[in-house]
C-alpha cells in the first residue's frame, strides 16, 4: 500500500482539528453558513477516519488515540465557539464543557481498576450515543433551531447514564493487580 493510502486517515483526523478551528472563527465572524459546513465536514472526517483505517487495514492504536484527542478537541471548540457567540445558554454551555473533563475522570478511574491506561472511556455504546446527542445538539445550536435545548437536555442524561454505566461496570470487574 502506498504511504499517502496508509496516510490518509490520520490526514483526515487531523483535518478535524483544523474544521473545528475553523468553526470557531467562523462563528465569532458570526458566518454561522460556514461555521456549518466547517461542523459538517468535521463529523464526516469522524465517520470516515475509523472507516477507511480499518477496510485499508492500517488501523493502530496510535491512530485510536489521535481519533479520540482529535474529537474531543473539535467538541471543544466548537463548543467554546457556540458558547461565545451566544448560541448556547450559559447552563447548556457548562454542561457541554463539562462532557470531556468527566471522560477523562471516567479513564482515570477505568485505568485505576484495570490496570491499563485509557486516556478518555473506552468507545462503548454509551459513549457513542452521548457523541450522537453532542453531534446533533450543536448542529442545531448552529441551525437556531429550538430542538436544540431538548437534544442538549437528552445528552446531559445521557452523560449521567454512562457515568452509571461505567461506574456498574468498574463494580463488576476485578480490581487490579497490585505492584509488587
């Protein structure tokens, strides 16, 4: 396989980081058009980064890890950009920014029981609808539709119910072995 083929999902999730820049300034030019079609493109480098690693069969965990710090960096900045221009209420703004420090509390916690290092959650399907609501809340934010408040509310529980999720699952496993 050729470097640039073995290279391409990587530059793609890169180039979520420089969406979510570009969201940012585009919201505080208030081009709230272009701040979309920035957030657009942002998530379908999400979907498509994973994918193509994975059918060219030059998936790693370094690549994993990249994916994992690049979404969270694009949530934040788009969040901090909504936030500033007064798209989001100060509440359903906090609540946002609270989503990524918890994730890391979740694998700070996740690291302390099993004995392997995780950075944010691992990807399970909790995570994965909270990622879903955020994806669609801010997109709305963006449309100024009132649906917007109602999806930022369904991620706040779903946030609760994966710190439930994980703490019954950290319960259930085996603690970690201790250091001699």
């Amino acid at each position: 396989m050729s470097p640039v083929l073995q290279n391409l999902p990587a530059a793609l999730t890169l180039s979520r980081i420089g969406c979510g820049i570009g969201v940012l300034l585009a919201l505080l030019a208030r081009q709230d058009r272009l701040a979309l079609g920035l957030y657009v493109a942002g998530a379908v480098t999400d979907a498509l980064d994973g994918a193509v690693a994975r059918r060219w069969r030059c998936a790693s965990a370094r690549g994993s890890l990249l994916d994992a710090v690049a979404d969270r960096i694009f949530f934040l900045l788009v969040i901090v950009g909504l936030g500033i221009s007064g798209k989001l209420t100060p509440f359903i703004h906090c609540a946002a920014c609270l989503w990524i420090p918890g994730e890391m509390i979740v694998g700070a916690c996740i690291t302390r029981k099993t004995g392997r290092f995780y950075l944010y959650a691992p990807h399970r399907q909790s995570i994965r609808l909270t990622a879903c609501l955020v994806f669609l809340g801010l997109g709305w934010s963006l449309l100024k539709w009132p649906w917007a408040e109602v999806i930022f509310a369904l991620f706040i529980s779903a946030t609760i119910a994966t710190g439930l999720d994980y703490a019954y699952w950290l319960k259930a496993r085996q603690p970690a072995p201790s250091a001699p």
